[in-house]
C-alpha cells in the first residue's frame, strides 16, 4: 500500500504533514511517498529515527491555501499536489492525503486521474458520531451553487461508501431541509426531493440540522456550502464546549479533584468531541481514492488520514462507487437497471 | 405592557402555552392576552391560581404547524396569530409571541402590521452564547433563496436590534461563507460582499461557521436556510454533548459521586448548552415586535419569550430598526445620507 501525501498542503507544512507521515509509517502498513520540495522534505526528515516506508518525490511547485484553485492548478504544473495525483497515474501510489487548498485538490485531481463515469461532481463526505451510528454529511465543501442531479449523486456515492468503508447496509439517506414536510426548504431541496425519491435509495425524506447528530438517518445530503457550515459550526462548538467544561471544573476545588478522579470518563467525553480523531474526509468521485484533511491538521490527523487512505483502497472504494453510478444515469432519468444489482 | 400570545400555536398548544403565559405574569411586570379558542383556554386556565393579569381573547380559527402559511392566513381570516396581530393594530398590544408555524408568523405579520419601510424581507435573529460576547446569526428561518440585498437588511436590522437590546455598540458584522478569502463563498455571497463593504456597518468579512461560537463577530449574515440548518444542528449537538456527559458520569461510582460534589459547575455547564433558557427569537423588520418559539418550546420557554418581547417594547426596537432602514435604500444604491447619523 503507497500513499502519496502532498508535502507542502497545510497551515503548517511541510513539517506537521512530515510529522504525520512518520507516525503513519509507525501505525499503519503502508509506504508513504511525500512529495513536495525533496531538499526541505529530506532535511526535515533525517533527524528522526524511523523513515523506513518513507520515500520522498520531488515537486518544484506548491498551491498556496488561498491560490484560486483552478488557476493554481493550471498554471502551476508541477505543484505537490498535481504531482501525488500523476503518481497514481503511473501506478507509483495508490491513494493521495493532502492537508492543502481543498479546491485545489479538486482541481488536481480532476485533471490528471478524473471522474468515475457518471459523477459530475466529485464531494467530500465529512462523517459525524452520532448518538446511535455514524452519519455521513455530503457535499461538506466541494462544491457550491449544486443542482438537484448534483445531490442525487452525492447520495448514491455516499451510500457506496457507507456500506464499503463503514458497514452501514441500506443505509437511510436524508435531504437536509429546514422542516420535514415534503414542501419545505429551498428550490434546490424542492427540487432535487423527487429524484431521491425515484431513485432506489432508501430515502426518508427532509431531514433538519438536528440529525446530524442523531444517527438515526446515516446519509444526509446538502450543497457543499450548507455543509461546509455545519462542519465548521460543529468543529467551533465542540471546542467551545471543551473549554467551557474545562473553565467550569478549574473553577472550583470539587471541579479540580474531579479531573483527576474521573479523568476516563472525562478522557471519553472529550475524544468523542475531537474531530481529528478520524483525520480527515474522502473526496468521492474521482478515480482514485483521496482523502482530505483539515489546512490546520495536526500530525496525528494526517497520520490517521493516511490510515484511513489505505483502508478505503482495500475496501476497494472506487471501484463501489463506479459499481453504483454504473446503475443509474443521474443526469438524465433515472436508470432502467436493476436497482437491486447495483446496491 | 400587553403581550398577545398566539395561545393555538406550538406542537403542546394551548396547554404549554397558557403554563407559560401564567408563569410570565407571575414573573415580569406584563399582562398576557392569550388569544386562541377562549372555551378551551378558559377551562384550562380556572384551576390554576393566579390568573390575575391574563386577559383571554378569542379567535376561531388556528394555523396547524404542517399548513402551507401563506395559503392558512390568507383563508383561515380568524386564526389566532392573524387576530393577535390585529390586536397590536387595534392598539389593545404591544408585542406579539407565538411559538406556532413560523411562515405563518410571518405571513399574518405582513398583512395584518406590514414592514417596516426599507424592509422587503423580515427575518428572525438566533442569539447564541459564543465565549466572548453573544452572537447574532440572522437569518435564522423566515426567508429561503434570499437575493444580496436581502442580506444587508438583515444586517442592518440585526445592528438596530445588537444596540437596541444586546447592548452592543457598532458590532462586527460577517458573512457566513466557507473561508475567510473574499473569492471564497457561494454566488449569493460573492455578490452580497461588495454591499456589505459599501453600506457604513462594521464588516469584518466572511466568517466560517466556528465563528458562531466563538463570539469575535457580533453579527452573522447568512439566508434563512443556512440560518436554520446551523439553529438546528448547534441544538442538536447541545442535547447530544448533554446526553454523552451524564451517560460518561453515570457509567462510574467517581462519576455519580462527581455529579453531586460538582453540580453547581455542571449546572452551569448545563445552562449555557440550554437554548431555552433564551425563550425565543425576534422577528425583525415587522412594524412590532413580535418573538417566535420553537413548536416544542417548554413553558419556561414562552415565559422567558414573552419576557423578551416587553423588553424589547422597552427599548423601542421597532423605532430603532425604523431609523437604521431610513439611512439606507438597501435595493438600490446605498443612500447618500450621514452614515454616522443612522447608526
């Protein structure tokens, strides 16, 4: 398994994502390829102890986090993050990690390793944990102004993901509206609502912001700017609340002793409060499996994004989801094939 | 200070209602005028104690929260939102609550008081308790597909009501968007953004969702469904953060022994992840001050609400928003007027 991480994508690169690279080598059975400018990379690199499974690739350029994406990714021929995606091209690396300009990424990846056939908007699937199973929140910030057809691929390649990657079966699929009823929400909900429900997917209809955090409907679908909202509201209070728990219970002498007496049960509240616990979200569409993580990751983030990068190729992602796209002409009208086949 | 309240709206009405209004006359210096069916209120109301300061004002008909609101207000000519709000026309009120079918809300708002001049698009304004300061996401549900111009007036309205009632004094405004960058963002903020720079607020820029819990930005922009969708899941999450402390707290001896040693921190914990505690949001840009609820808000809840609604009388809130609007021709150009005299 080779994974080939964009060196030079991230708040703080190259050196957290070198960081996390090596931490991923420790964790997990795969070989990293960074790649990005090999002088800086190589003498971050040989101090530390363990670059056993690390190779590094050469990449002149870098996209900058706020380089409008499509320009960058043109005019910049040989950036880090175009350079991961021809790996997989030259069947060098099987999945790419990046830290970087997420629009970027997209961009990238398009161009060089394109689109399963049938997807016209790749989308970044951001997974939350709810209450009872996980829930998957698409389009999370790929992608902007969608149209009804746009959301109907995003559910089907979510579900392909979540029944590949998670081991979620006929897993519910929600349209994140502002009121359950049938017609509410904008004229993108209204209008995208009688697609889904033609079209095999086990749809229970609108579902509101509180869901997310239900697990009782596992796919919930919006425009990537609706999602990309909620992914950063959840972030900020997540840690608006750590703090607060944490400012409460240093404020008092009980407060204090608890920390120390019951610092498991404290130690799970927290973990399940910290989104980088899962590292990052796989950008679903394109023919590769790619997985995109936070500007300001941390190294365990991209560490375990490069973990999960690995599990998703031998879930054998892409392939699923070109499997299920296969089943359906979501341009058009839907597909006359054997829904069962395809799911 | 008279507040009708719509005592047929809500998931509960009228019992929760008519606990609530009880509960507000016996804790703020108002009367309540609960307008609804009066054999129904009035058989509910007998047994209790103090009904002192309640006034019972009958309507025929009701708005069911699943009516298209429009169509019910325009043919239900009796219901009891549309005959509260005729009671503020009348001069028998001063502020209107009801925690019925928010369109509804507005719909019988529009054709009963009208708008305040300068103000196409009423909108509902969600305070949230961010670390800093309080912040002001608006529009929280009243308005879908908005237009760019819309935008500004809820921010305009959301400055009158921040220093009206806020204590606020020319806050920091930003437009939710999903980066920082100005070229980031969906079609509707990229052409909202040069009206907020050229209209005298005090516009930070785009702000990402986190920014709505951290309190840096008084004021956040957004339309009525991305609006909601945040509402609904920052509600989600409190109750989801809730129910995980107690199920970590109540799985260990150290935990249950916490939970009595430290109840005060954890009270307060509680209470800041209480949205209720609030009562409810105003509806801005009507020619009255009217507060909506949630359909399942508690009785605590409409007291707090109708609380709200005789403080913001107080403070003159609707006259305040007349003078804001009165600086700015928010469809057309921005106004040649003294921006430092309007705000």
């Amino acid at each position: 398994m080779r994974v080939a991480v964009d060196a030079m994508g991230g708040d703080q690169a190259p050196e957290v994502v070198i960081q996390g690279a090596v931490r991923a080598v420790d964790t997990y059975q795969v070989q990293v390829i960074l790649v990005g400018d090999s002088s800086v990379i190589e003498e971050q690199l040989s101090p530390m102890d363990d670059i056993e499974g690390i190779r590094v690739y050469h990449a002149d350029e870098a996209v900058a986090m706020d380089d409008p994406p499509l320009k960058a990714v043109r005019h910049k021929k040989r950036s880090s993050i175009k350079v991961a995606f021809e790996l997989i091209k030259k069947k060098e690396a099987d999945a790419v990690v990046s830290a970087g300009n997420s629009g970027a990424i997209l961009a990238a990846g398009i161009l060089t390793v394109g689109r399963i056939k049938g997807v016209a908007r790749p989308a970044i699937a951001g997974v939350f944990p709810a209450e009872k199973s996980p829930v998957i929140l698409i389009d999370v910030g790929a992608n902007v102004d969608c149209k009804p057809s746009h959301l109907l691929e995003f559910a089907l390649m979510a579900e392909a993901y979540a029944s590949a990657c998670l081991g979620l079966q006929y897993p519910k699929v929600g349209l994140l509206s502002i009121g359950e009823e049938g017609g509410k929400g904008n004229e993108l909900v209204r209008a995208a609502r009688p697609l889904f429900e033609k079209n095999g997917l086990n749809f229970v209809g609108n579902v509101e912001g509180r869901h997310i955090f239900k697990g009782d409907v596992e796919i919930i679908v919006c425009d990537g700017f609706v999602g990309n909202v909620a992914l950063k509201l959840s972030e900020g209070m997540a840690d608006a609340v750590r703090n607060m728990l944490n400012r409460e219970l240093d404020a008092s002498a009980q407060g204090r002793e608890f920390k120390q007496m019951a610092s498991e049960a404290l130690d799970r509240f927290h973990r399940a409060l910290d989104y980088e616990a899962f590292g990052g979200a796989p950008l679903l569409g394109l023919n590769c499996v790619s997985v995109v993580c936070h500007g300001d990751a941390s190294p365990r983030a991209i560490s375990n994004a490069i973990g999960l990068a690995a599990k998703y190729v031998d879930a054998k992602l892409v392939e699923k989801i070109a499997l299920k796209m296969k089943g359906h002409d979501v341009n058009g009208s839907p597909s006359l094939m054997n829904e069962k086949g395809s799911s």
